[in-house]
C-alpha cells in the first residue's frame, strides 16, 4: 500500500505545483501601483542614479583631505650621467671645458609624498553643483514614478472598460440566444419563415465575433497593465477591482509646484549654471597648496652594499599658482554661462505658462465631460428599458424582428458612447492630477 501511495502523492505534488505556477495573480488597482513601483526599471536606474550622485559628492568633497602617497624607486645606472666643467680641475691637464661623470652606479629611494589643498576658488562651487546633481536625480525618480502611476491607472481603467464591454455584450449574446429559441419554435409552427431565423443566426455569430474581437482588447490591455507594472508579460494576471458606477473626481484648482518635478529641475539646472559663471569668476583667484616630502635614499657602486648606508631628505613647502592672463577664456566661459542661465529662464517661463494653461484646458474638459457622461448615463438607461420594452412587444407578436435589431444597435451605441466618455473623463482627470502635481489619491 505505501508502494503505491508515495508515487500517487508524488504525482499530485507535480501536477499541484504545475497548476500554481500557471495560476493567474489577481491584482487591485493599488497592487498594481505598489508593484510598479518596486519593480519599474527605469526607477530602479533613477535610484541608482541618486546613489552615483552621492558617491560623486563624496568624491569632490575628498579633495579637502590631504593626499598622501608612497614612493619605492631603485635605479641601475648603466652609464652615468655626464656634466660639462667649464674649466679642468687638474691644474697638470689641458685647460678648457672638460667633461666629467658624476653619481653612483645604484640608486635607492624610499619616501612619503603628500600635499594638501588650502585654498580652491572653485571646489565650493563644485560640490554645491554636485549637491544639485543628487536633487535632480531625485526629481526624476520621483517624476517617473507619477509617470508610471498615471499611465498605469489608465491602463487599470481601459482594461476594465473592455472587460464591461464583453459583459454588455455577453448579455446581448443571452438575449439573441433567446430569441433565436424561440424563433426555431415558431418555425416549427410555421409562425415564422426559414429566412427570418437564418438572419437571427448571422446576428448571433456576428455577435459571437463580436465578442472575441472585444476578448481580444482586454487581452491587450492586459498586457498593457503588465507592461506599466513590470509584471512579466508572459504571466496571466487578472484584475480585482470592478468598474465603479459613480465616480467621486476630487480636485484642487491650483497647481501645486513643490510636485511638479520637471520645474523643480529646471531651477535646479538654472543654480548649475549660476554656479559655473561664479566658478569661472572665481578662477581669477590663486591656489593655495602645501606639500611635503619625506624619504630616505642610499648611493652604492657596489651591490652587495647598495642598502646598508641610507641619507634622510624631508621638505615642506607652499605653493601658490595665480592666473594672470588666459587670453580672454574665462571671460568667455563667463558669457556662455549666462546665455546658458537666461535660456534655462525662458524655459521655466514657458513650462510655468504651459502648466497654468493646462490646468485651466483640464478643469474646463472635465466639467464638461462630468456633464456628458451624467447625459450618456442616462441614454444608456433609457435604451436598456427601450430594448426590454421592443423584446416583450415581440415576444407577444406586436412589433418585427427588425425593431428588435434597432433597439439592439440603439443600447449598443449608447453602451459605447458611455464607457467611451467614461474614458475620456477618468484619462483627463489623472492627466490633471500630473499637470497640477497632486498626490495620488
């Protein structure tokens, strides 16, 4: 028996774990935006962005500590060096220039070179650029994730409207089944002819198509989802949440400029180049650096005794470099600077003007679509009582199977017409939301 048992149990597990990996992961909307967020690419390299950022500041701000390095040299000098003597110094010898070498044959030198920079016109103003650096990566960090949150939530909501589609449809496909029933009955007792049920069959396989073409967008924006979300596209996913009947829109009329993050780095970028025309400026001034040497080094002909004398040499010393003429280059790096600062203005000019008129052009658009959606809302219920009214007229033989199919196309256009306003409202109210830079909400 427990021969038998052990590779039943085994087949279950398999067949178990087989059926959980290929099991569809349900996701709410808020999942989904929770998801993205730990999973997004480009997030992740916007993160990692802020980290190089750090590591560059801290890199600049080394620049103040002193820098210190070790020197180990050792020298076979296979022919010296040789010097010319203006006069020889054998008095017996023939007068004039006479050439002689100098040096030994085996050089040693062991030492300690550091230095230390006092004073940097500039390495202030390069770190604070450096600092501004780490505030840009964040803003667009920041600004990516209010980009994945809005284009995810679109794609949340077109996926849900696809899904009511095919649930509006569906209930067509019922309702067609039915009257088609019911129209085979009547052929039966010659209350109907054979041409009149062939139409309500095209109808039904035309619906039937219908369905699968719309089976075919949710699939799509399915993926779309996935994609915003950084979900494996070649997992099935399903969605949670249902389509709210009535939408609660709050929002505020001013733009909220602490959020939006593409002004907040284009200010940003107008201090970078504030800085650079002080940094250029200020490369007028002169460099303070000490410096110092301490080794030890020894001279030997011979080899066997090349390191046992050493002779100690140590120094200090302060350097200062003054620039005192550069042919005009700083001047000109100054004005490139400051046509790169009134530029970075215009632009934040332009993208100030561009958000108040968007704004104005969003609240506009949404009242109005508010309106028309409340209109559609309402046709949509008058075509859903029209449809039952001409079903019940034909089932009791008073109207033609043509008023059906009018009343039919009617509550189709009018479902259509809904979710598409539906759409359009629930895009420009997120679309808003980003122009104004509100919180999620």
């Amino acid at each position: 028996m427990n021969k038998l048992f052990f590779p039943l149990f085994l087949l279950i597990s398999v067949v178990w774990s087989g059926f959980s990996a290929h099991a569809q992961q349900a996701f709410s909307l808020q999942e989904c935006v929770q998801y993205a967020g730990e999973q997004d690419i480009l997030m992740q390299n916007y993160s990692k962005d802020q980290l190089i950022s750090q590591q560059t500041l801290r890199q600049s701000r080394s620049k103040y500590l002193p820098q210190v390095s070790a020197v180990g040299d050792f020298r076979d000098n296979l022919q010296l060096q040789t010097s010319i003597l203006p006069f020889n110094p054998d008095p017996t010898g023939v007068r004039g220039p006479t050439p002689v070498r100098f040096g030994t044959t085996y050089n040693t030198t062991l030492a300690l070179d550091a230095s230390l920079v006092l004073f940097d016109p500039t390495l202030r103003n390069t770190l604070r650029s450096q600092e501004i650096n780490t505030q840009i990566a964040e803003n667009n960090y920041a600004q990516r994730n209010l980009e994945v949150v809005v284009n995810l939530k679109k794609a949340y909501y077109a996926a849900l409207i696809n899904r009511q589609k095919i649930s509006y449809n569906q209930t067509k496909l019922a309702r067609l089944r039915k009257l088609l029933e019911d129209a085979q009955v009547r052929l039966e007792t010659e209350q109907l002819q054979a041409i009149e049920v062939r139409r309500q069959e095209w109808d039904l396989k035309t619906q039937e198509i219908e369905i699968e073409r719309l089976q075919v967008l949710y699939d799509q924006s399915l993926l779309q989802v996935k994609f915003w979300m950084g979900y494996p596209l070649e997992q099935p996913i399903s969605l949670k949440d249902s389509l709210p009947q009535q939408l609660r829109l709050e929002q505020n009329a001013e733009i909220d400029w602490n959020n939006r993050y593409d002004l907040k780095n284009l200010e940003a970028q107008r201090m970078q180049n504030n800085l650079e025309v002080q940094k250029y400026k200020r490369q007028y001034l002169p460099t303070v650096t000490l410096y110092g040497y301490l080794g030890t080094q020894a001279f030997q002909n011979n080899f066997a005794q090349a390191f046992q004398t050493w002779f100690p040499l140590s120094y200090v010393g302060l350097r200062v470099n003054v620039p005192i003429f550069d042919g005009l280059s700083k001047n000109y790096q100054i004005q490139g600077a400051k046509i790169q600062t009134e530029k970075k203005e215009n632009e934040i000019k332009q993208l100030q003007r561009q958000a108040v008129y968007d704004n104005q052009l969003s609240q506009t658009n949404i009242q109005n679509l508010i309106k028309t959606l409340s209109i559609r809302q309402n046709a949509l219920a008058f075509a859903e009582e029209n449809v039952q009214y001409v079903l019940n007229r034909y089932e009791a033989g008073l109207v033609l199977y043509r008023e059906v199919v009018d009343a039919e196309v009617k509550i189709t256009e009018a479902q259509n017409a809904y979710l598409q306003t539906y759409q359009d409202l629930v895009n420009a109210y997120w679309d808003g939301q980003k122009v104004r830079g509100e919180t999620e909400k």
